[in-house]
C-alpha cells in the first residue's frame, strides 16, 4: 500500500505522490487505520482521515475500491464501503494520504530538538520517496549526514485527540516563556528510562522528563489536536495565544509513539449470508451503481431499462424474469429489515449457518455428522467450505479499548472503509439444553465477574448471551489453539465469532475460520478439520491441552487475570490468542468452564470426558 505525505513548498500546501512507504491493505483495516502512527522506513507518519482518500486517488479509482454488503449498508446507514487500493504497477503513485506526525526530531550526535523543518538540512529531492531528514546543524559544522529521530514521546485523551509533545513548554513551566527558544536534548548513559532525559533551551532553562509517563503529570487540558484531519484541526494550544481545537474537557497523558494504546480500531463484521450470497446477488453486485440509478427513474422508464438490463445480461445471470426481478428487490429496495442492528444481524449468520446446507458463492456449508462421543454435548457440526466476510472501519479508541470513539472524517460521509475477505471454517453448536444446565450450575462461580462486566460498558455493549459468552468464549480460543497444530495455520491466521444469547434466540454456537483478501481465500485445509473423525480427534485432544497449564495451580485457581481482571482461569501458557484472532480484547475467558475445578468438575462442561 503506497502512501503519499503533505509537503510545504513556498508558504503554500501542495499535494505531492511522494511514498512513505508500504503496508498491507488489512493492516488499514487494523493496525493503522486513520488517525495511527506508523514507523516507515524513512519517517514516522500519521495516517489521514478518509476525507482525503476520494480527493487524492482520483474518481476513477476511488469508484474502482467500492464494495458492498446490504445488511451492513443498511444498519451502518452508508450507501457502500470502500476498500484500499494497491499498486497495481511500478507507476501507481497513488494510495492512502499520511503526513509527518510528530514533527519534533532530534540529532542524536549533538542533540538539536525541534520541529523537522527547522532543523533539517535543506536539500532538494526529486526521487518517487520521500526523503530522510539530515540534522542541519552537523552537516554545517562537520559535513555530514546524520540521521533525525522522531520524538519518542506524544500525548493522547481518552477521547482519541493526539498532539505533539510539549517540549517547549515543559522546559520553561517553571521559568516561564522564552521569545526564542533553541532546545537540545541530552540523554545520560548512567541512568535508564525517562530520567536519563534533560531538555535545555538556550536561554538557560532545562527540565527533566522523570516522570512523565505518570498520570496527572503534565496537569493540563486537552486542546481537542486531530492532526489526521489536516493542519486546520491541529492545535498546537500550549499557549494562550494559539487558537483551541475541539472543545474537550480530557485531561492529556503523555504516551510513547510505537505503543499499543496508541490506537485501538473499532471493527463491525459480517458475514455475507442468503440471500446476498448468491451467484445472481454477486454479478448485480458489480453493476450496483447502474441499477441503482434506475431506481431514481421514472416507474415506466423504471422498468424499460430494467428489463434491457435482464435481455443483455440473461446469459450470464441463467435464471427467469421473476427470479431476476425478486432479487433486483433484494439488492436494491431495501426489502429485507429483519436486522436493525448488529446482534441481529449476527443471529442472521448463526440461523444460516444452523439451516439447511448451501451452495452459494460466497456462503457454502455442509453437514457434518457429530461424534457418537459428542452427541450429549454438541448439537450440530457445519463445514463451512466457503465464506465471505465484510469488515468495516467505524472509528478508533485512544489509550483504553473502552474509551470514546474518534471519528475518521470531519463530517459525516456516505461510505466507511471496509474491506473483503474469502475463506473457510468450521462452526460448532452446542446443546441448549445442557448449555443451560451448566449456566445454573455456575451461577455462583461467576458472581463476582458479571459484577465487573456491568462496569465496564463497551465489553456489556459487545456481548450478550450471560454466563455462555464465557464458555463459548474459552472453547474458541482453546480450539484455535489446537486447530493451529493439527492442520499447520499460525493462530494469528485462525479467527472467531462466538454467537451467545439466552434471550428467545437462545444461540449457542461458535464459527472458527479463516479469510484472506484475495478471491480464492484459503485452500481447505481448516473446512477438512470439520470431517467427523478429525474434529473428534481435535477436540479430545485439545481437552487434553487443557486440562494442565504451566502456569498451574496460580493459573487455574486465578480470579483476576487480564484486562480490568475479565478474566479467570486464563493466559498466555494456555488460552489467550493474538489480538486479531479475537473478537473481545481476549476478555471474559475461563479454562475451568471447560475442564472444572479439582474441588468442582461439574464446573466443566466437558469434564465428563476427563473422567
């Protein structure tokens, strides 16, 4: 994924194809979406906001990266979705806008601090990348090229706002206001950590940066700085004399740049089900925005190009005038409101994946007959031999995956990023009648976590379905684990969705697949784990797996482990998965719902299989 940055050229802001770098286009989906930091090999950059994507990639391309998904369109209120455009040859000079973010640089040969632009040497570049900064001051006085580092220290609210670290005041907080400021920093070998950092001015003044990273350290106001969505939002409000950002009450905390809390994506997925999976769906799909200018015509007019569009497209489309016109209401008159917001839409996926087997394109299932060992257990077993998943970029979080969302654009568009995904899996319901049994039983076991869950929202926002979250949870997470060894995919590659709910619904299943960008997906190898056999194999073996950890007896007898203590009997030796693999921040997992206690097997809802 090529990225271009905003350059200065004669007190004037123009736009040039410069590349920063690459990226992988999931990645702009994930980990650096608009408004994260990214390391390139020649600066460090802030991706921009999508309002920038449409301007500076040109309409053709920007129709060309359109996808689509109905439900999500739909509970999204977004006409379509648009997915990164890659390179396509060595002349592709388009891509995802970033700019330089931080500013600030230092020389780590004699120490200059300052904005990159005030400090580098002056040069021209004419190359396709983007060029490194030099120190000015070493290749004037020694005449020679000495590499500029980003600053490694930011500052962030919980409600997604970043700026620059405020050097400049925090080395003059106690002296007050220098009229013209020159800061060097010196890094002492002696000591480690913040507190071998000191920043000087030339007037004289110099500070410490012990204890920075504590909260309450700076003791100041958010001055609302959105540097992704362009200078105009990106208040540099140290001062009184600088004009405020967004209004924002948070206090700031100082951050490293490379750190994880940095940026938090907030994903919505989808699977694409019946009848948007269809052969007939998919080739409508590729003319969506044709017949949806028909749908704004006149009803005669309406109907003329609609049946010109069948008579042209018959050969390909193999079906009868009723069906065409059946499915031409599907894709565009917004027939089907079954789904008002994303748990609907997942018991959607969870009711097709449990019906009978399909063959469409993008939604193939098949019958998989359960374990005469399984049976009290499980209820239903699906191959799941194709899959189409559809991810969507809603916003981001700053400094906890719980904190306000931060917008991607300045207003409001009618698209989101979004990409498309192909591939396989495997889903596994289990009994409701037994499932239940074991919520009863240990009702009094997690007392304690549901009281934890009430205070944290966005995990209550995220999950339904009480106690059975928990052990469809864990049973996920454990058989990505052993899936991982049995048929050769990392786990990192290996995702889930976990469909819980004890209200008339009543779901109690989990899908465990895999899906890459491209069209064929993957090659089979995680669909033929589901064949009766293996999946037996896979599923004693990973109770085997389970039923001892390293980190025993602390890990197994633990009530506290994990982000805001969500977690019981559960960690890195035994249950926990990457990030990507996880749809809950790896919360709410328990190796006990699975195995029992040594005081209390029943605990286990298959502990009988231990026996």
């Amino acid at each position: 994924m090529a990225f271009r940055i905003v350059a200065k050229k004669e007190q004037k802001i123009v736009y040039k194809p410069k590349i920063v770098g690459e990226i992988r286009r999931s990645q702009i989906m994930t980990t650096y979406g608009p408004g994260s930091l990214v390391d390139f090999p020649r600066m460090s950059a802030i991706i921009e906001g999508i309002d920038q994507w449409e301007s500076k990639l040109g309409q053709k391309d920007f129709n060309a990266m359109k996808i689509h998904e109905r439900n999500l369109e739909r509970i999204l209120s977004k006409k379509y979705f648009i997915r990164p455009k890659t390179p396509e040859n060595s002349n592709f000079v388009g891509g995802i806008p970033a700019r330089r973010f931080p500013e600030y640089c230092y020389c780590p040969e004699c120490g200059a601090l300052g904005k990159y632009y005030q400090i580098e040497k002056k040069s021209s570049n004419n190359t396709l990348y983007n060029q490194e900064s030099y120190c000015g001051m070493c290749y004037q006085s020694k005449n020679r090229n000495v590499r500029l580092i980003p600053s490694r220290f930011i500052t962030a609210c919980e409600a997604g706002h970043l700026d620059e670290f405020p050097y400049e005041w925090w080395v003059h907080r106690n002296t007050g206001k220098c009229d013209n400021p020159k800061l060097s920093i010196e890094i002492s070998k002696n000591v480690s950590g913040t507190d071998a950092i000191t920043i000087k001015c030339s007037c004289g003044a110099k500070e410490n940066l012990k204890g920075i990273m504590d909260q309450g350290a700076l003791r100041m106001q958010c001055f609302g700085s959105m540097p992704w969505l362009g200078k105009n939002e990106d208040m540099r409000g140290w001062y009184s004399d600088v004009p405020k950002g967004e209004s924002c009450e948070n206090e700031v905390r100082v951050l490293q740049r490379g750190a994880s809390n940095v940026y938090f994506p907030d994903l919505i997925t989808a699977l694409t089900i019946p009848p948007y999976s269809s052969r007939i769906q998919k080739i409508l799909e590729a003319d969506y925005e044709v017949l949806e200018s028909y749908s704004k015509m006149p009803e005669s007019l309406r109907k003329q190009n609609l049946a010109y569009y069948y008579e042209s497209h018959k050969d390909k489309l193999r079906c009868d005038s009723n069906q065409f016109y059946n499915e031409i209401r599907y894709a565009l008159e917004d027939t089907d409101k079954r789904f008002s917001d994303i748990h609907d839409l997942k018991r959607g996926e969870y009711d097709a994946l449990c019906d009978e087997d399909c063959s469409d394109p993008d939604f193939l299932t098949i019958e998989s007959k359960v374990p005469s060992e399984l049976k009290g257990l499980i209820e239903q077993i699906k191959i799941v031999g194709r899959l189409r998943e559809v991810q969507v970029l809603d916003g981001f979080r700053r400094m906890k995956p719980d904190g306000s969302i931060a917008r991607l654009s300045k207003k409001p568009l009618e698209w989101l990023p979004g990409n498309e995904l192909h591939g396989e899996g495997i889903f596994i319901r289990f009994r409701n009648d037994k499932i239940t049994r074991w919520e009863k039983n240990s009702s009094d076991r997690y007392a304690m976590l549901k009281n934890r869950v009430k205070e944290n929202p966005i995990i209550k926002e995220k999950i339904s379905g009480g106690l059975r979250y928990i052990l469809l949870h864990t049973f996920a997470h454990l058989l990505i684990r052993e899936l991982s060894v049995q048929c050769g995919y990392t786990i990192a590659s290996l995702k889930e969705k976990i469909y819980a709910s004890d209200d008339d619904a009543q779901m109690c299943g989990v899908l465990i697949y895999t899906a890459s960008p491209d069209s064929d997906g993957s090659l089979g190898g995680l669909a033929r784990q589901g064949v009766t056999e293996k999946i037996r194999d896979t599923i004693f073996s990973m109770l085997e797996s389970a039923s001892w950890c390293s980190n025993d007896p602390i890990c197994i007898d633990s009530k506290s482990q994990g982000y805001a203590s969500l977690n019981y009997a559960a960690c890195h030796a035994c249950t926990l998965l990457p990030e990507t693999s996880c749809e809950l921040y790896n919360s709410l997992l328990d190796r006990g719902s699975i195995i029992g206690l040594d005081n209390d097997k029943s605990l286990g809802y298959f502990a009988e299989l231990l026996a």
